[in-house]
C-alpha cells in the first residue's frame, strides 16, 4: 500500500505524511519529477559510477547518465522505477539493505532528497553505504541545516481514508552528521549549502 500511495503521490494525487501524534503534511513528491535549485552542484560532485538510493522518479540519475558519468537508481516502487528508465536512466526495484548490483565497487553513494532517512536508522544505511563502495569511496546525503534536532520518527502515508503501514523515517541535521558518519567507518566528513539546501560529504 504504502508504494501504491507514492506511486500516486508522483502523478499529483493529495497524498499526505501523517505522524504518529495525528499531524499531516502534503506529501509534494511530484516536485522530484524536475530539477531542483542546487541539483547541478550536487551532481558535479558525483563520481562514476554512483548509486542513487531512493532514486525516485529519476532525475538526478538521469541526469548524470546524460552527464557522462554512469549511475544507477534504485528504489522500492516499481512505477518510480519505471519513471527513471523512461527520463533515460538505468534503474532497479532494489531496496538498499538487499542484494544490490556492484557491492564494493561504487565510486559514489547519493541519498538527495533526505533518503538519509530510509529506514529511521541512518547509522545502519550509512554503514550499508560503506558496504557498497569501494576503497575511497564517497556519500553524498542531503541533510536538514545546522542546529535542526536530528529525530526518528513512525510515519505512514495516507489519501483519505486509504492508509499505509506505518515505517521508520530519520532527519538528520548537518550538526550531527559528521558523529554518525564517523560511528559508520566515515573517518572524513564535510558540509556545504547551496541554493537553500544542505549536503554532506562522507568519505
């Protein structure tokens, strides 16, 4: 269910986030569809071959395919998938903790968009992420600005009366990624904005 409701949430349905207290907010996942401010600076920083988890609809795969550099996108939904093979990118149904394509040999590890919080547990994604890159290997995560609380929450999707299961979603603030890259084998961690968006660099 709760795929279906993305699925839908990428063609403009009124999805919303709803918190385990009851509060709702709009699930804007349609805005992923094109690029965002801050996209090319992030891409430039991408190394091949990258692997974008929680690649979505597929622009920013897309995007360094067209670039030159090779990349892949994995994501949940079948139909985020298929967006991303029809932008031009390549893309698996893959969920990141599976068996996924090139374990230890990735250059770049992208989470964008906040899929730093896939599974409430970023010490345990960013530890899979050291897992899937080679030796001098990068992430590159999207995170929430400085001096924002780091949370984990229960969250599940909702239209109407139609619900989804209730899953694990993580914030994690610039002031705290540089500890957590650390406890994950990321001896070398660095932040920098743009365009209103924060973004670390885990190395």
């Amino acid at each position: 269910m709760m795929g279906e409701l993305y699925a839908e949430s990428l063609t403009g349905a009124a999805i919303e986030i709803e918190h385990v207290d009851g509060t709702r907010m709009p699930l804007e996942a349609a805005r992923w569809l094109e690029p965002i401010d801050g996209d090319t600076a992030l891409l430039a920083r991408c190394s091949a071959p990258t692997l974008d988890v929680g690649s979505g609809p597929g622009r920013l795969t897309a995007a360094l395919t067209r670039g030159g550099v090779p990349a892949l996108g994995i994501d949940i939904t079948p139909h985020a998938v298929h967006l991303t093979r029809r932008a031009g990118g390549f893309a698996l149904v893959r969920d990141v903790f599976d068996d996924v394509p090139g374990n230890g040999r990735w250059a770049t590890v992208l989470l964008a968009d906040g899929n730093i919080g896939i599974g409430g547990h970023p010490l345990a994604l960013l530890g899979r992420a050291r897992e899937l890159l080679r030796p001098g290997g990068e992430v590159l995560a999207e995170v929430d600005p400085p001096g924002m609380a780091s949370r984990v929450e229960r969250v599940r999707l909702r239209r109407g009366g139609e619900v989804g299961e209730w899953f694990g979603w993580a914030t994690v603030s610039a002031s705290d990624i540089t500890r957590i890259g650390q406890a994950a084998g990321f001896p070398r961690a660095g932040c920098w904005t743009e365009a209103g968006r924060w973004f670390a660099l885990l190395r």
